[in-house]
C-alpha cells in the first residue's frame, strides 16, 4: 500500500525555553530538525528499506514554552496482507506501524490523544476508505502507534469488463444445444466458448495477487464455468457422433427408446388414447347388437408404434443437456451470489 501522510507530531522540549522579553518579543523559531532533539519514529511494515522520518533541513516550530511542533511528510510503502476470497467485492483491513526504535515505553510513548485528518484525503480510482482507527501497542518494548485502514475495492469496473462478460458467455454456450447436430457447427462454436473462457480465466488470475491461503469464490466460479463448458464440449463431439448412426445402420438402443418416450411423455398419451378407443369400441359392439343378434364384431386395437431413429434420439438429448445445464449454471449463479451477498 502506498501511502502519503503528514505526520503532525508535538511535545514539551525543557530545554528550548526561553524568555520573550529578553530577545526581542520573539515567541515562535523555525528551526531544523537535525539540530534539535527529534523523536527517531520509523516505519516498521515498511516494503523495502526503512528509514526515519523527516529530512535533514526540515524546519520544526519551537515555542517560548518549548513546545516543539514537528510536521514531516513522507511517501509510506507498506505492507498488507490480502484477503481476495470475495473479490471484487472484498474489503481489506491495512495498518501503518509506526514505531520508536531507539526508546522503550517507559522512556518515550504516543499521545492517545492522536487522530487521523482525513480533510486533505484524495480519491482513489480503485479503492474507498470505510473506515479509519488510531489505536497504540504499549505491550512491546518500544512504543508503537498503528494507524488503521478499512478499504473496499470499487467493483463497478470489474463487473462491466469481466464479471458481466463472463456470464453472458456462460449463457452462449448453453445454446450450443440450440444448434442442429447436422449444422457441423456445434462442435466448433462450443470451442469457441470454450476458449474464451479459458482466456477470461487467465486475464482474472494475472490481476488478482498471489495467494494460496484463501482461493477466491469468484475464481472457484470461473473454474466451474469452465469445467462446465468442458463437459458441453464433450457432449456436442459425442452428439455429432451419434447422428452417423443413422447412416451406418445401427439400430437405437431400448433405453434410448424408453428415453425418448419419456421426453415426448408418449406413455401418458398412449394410455389416454387407448381408453378412448375401447369406450369407441364398446359403443360401435352396442350399435351392431342392436340390429342383428346373431352378428358378433370384434374390434382390435392395434398401437401403431412410431419408428425411432438417432436423429430424433438427438434432438430429444439436445433437449434435455439445454434444460440440466440451464439449471447448473442458475444455481452456481445464484449461490455465489448469495455467498458475496452475505
């Protein structure tokens, strides 16, 4: 994290006291740091090489009562640890450790007076401050002073360019089902998909920091769509394959049949048309009865069974992978959404 803070620092220095009176009505000097008694404050999370802060020639404001007020500004680079399980919308907690290296508590310690100005705070494109705390640690040897930021990162951006695209691919290669087997385009268009989310999976993964200990929801939801898409891929070269049955003269397996059956519900219709025909024949038996005893009809009905060939056995299994996979991908949808959502 990348940080630049005024640090406005004052205490009680006895021995820059002095008496206006005797030198001029002289109530305030500017005077440098490196010639006074300065308190040696680093930072202790730094990323790279830490160092004091102020410089050399930075003037401090000394009072007649030797009150020293002390403002240096510096440019923290520090470090964070990085929760990115619900990215994009994650919030991160980071700290500015700033600590006495050459006191302990008992010889220097930090006002719990102190406070964070948050009136010179400039926008960040990418992240928002929640919140922001002051806290000391005075468990230690040396006096501490942690000054606390609550940001969450501004996810509008993420949703448009990757989030939203990303679903919207999901959903085109539900239609690869929608496409006839006959086409020859089923099998390319769902590795077109197929590819492009691999392609968003890898932009994700290069923008995201590395981090083994929590595996991002959103990440998992990526790799799911992907396996997903696997799967679709697989099943439209299998479906393609299928419809050359016809040509080869391979007859269409009984549970196929029964499959087939079961999508078009011909057993409800079946049994309901076969009710309606006895109720026919009974009637047309009652009518021949009544004009000539001796005459006896008797009336078969005869189920005339429609021929079932793989053509038929595609379509009704495209049919069917549009439907189970519609329902996978809204419920993956919509349980990552309420796990971000919570």
């Amino acid at each position: 994290m990348t940080t630049t803070v005024v640090l406005m620092a004052t205490w009680t220095d006895e021995q820059l006291v002095w008496n206006p009176n005797s030198v001029g009505y002289t109530t305030v000097l500017y005077w440098p740091q490196s010639e006074i008694w300065t308190p040696e404050i680093a930072v202790k999370n730094a990323f790279g090489n830490s160092k004091n802060l102020g410089y050399d020639t930075l003037n401090t404001k000394i009072y007649y009562l030797g009150i020293v007020s002390w403002y240096p500004n510096q440019v923290f680079v520090t470090t964070c640890t990085i929760d990115v399980e619900y990215f994009p919308f994650d919030s991160q907690v980071c700290e500015i450790q700033l600590t006495a290296w050459s006191y302990s508590t008992t010889e220097m310690t930090f006002s719990n007076s102190s406070s964070l100005d948050m009136s010179k705070y400039s926008e960040n494109p990418s992240w928002s401050v929640e919140s922001t705390s002051v806290n000391f640690n005075a468990d230690g040897y040396e006096p501490q002073m942690n000054i606390v930021f609550t940001l969450k990162r501004k996810a509008s951006y993420t949703v448009v360019s990757v989030v939203l695209p990303i679903c919207l691919l999901a959903i085109l290669n539900l239609f690869v089902f929608s496409l006839p087997a006959s086409s020859g385009e089923k099998v390319g268009y769902a590795v077109t998909v197929f590819l492009s989310l691999a392609v968003f999976l890898t932009i994700i993964e290069s923008s995201m920091p590395k981090n083994s200990q929590k595996i991002p929801l959103f990440s998992m939801y990526m790799m799911l769509l992907v396996v997903q898409s696997t799967f679709i891929t697989i099943l439209a070269i299998w479906l393609v394959k299928v419809l050359t049955n016809d040509e080869l003269g391979k007859p269409v397996p009984w549970l196929l049949v029964k499959f087939t059956e079961i999508m078009e519900m011909k057993c409800c219709k079946k049994k309901k048309q076969r009710n309606k025909v006895m109720d026919a024949s009974d009637v047309t038996k009652e009518k021949i009865k009544t004009f000539d005893d001796n005459l006896e009809v008797e009336k078969e009905d005869e189920d005339v069974e429609e021929i079932v060939d793989w053509a038929k056995v595609v379509r009704l299994l495209d049919r069917f992978f549009l439907l189970l996979f519609t329902f996978i991908f809204i419920i993956l949808t919509a349980v990552f959404g309420l796990i971000v959502a919570l």
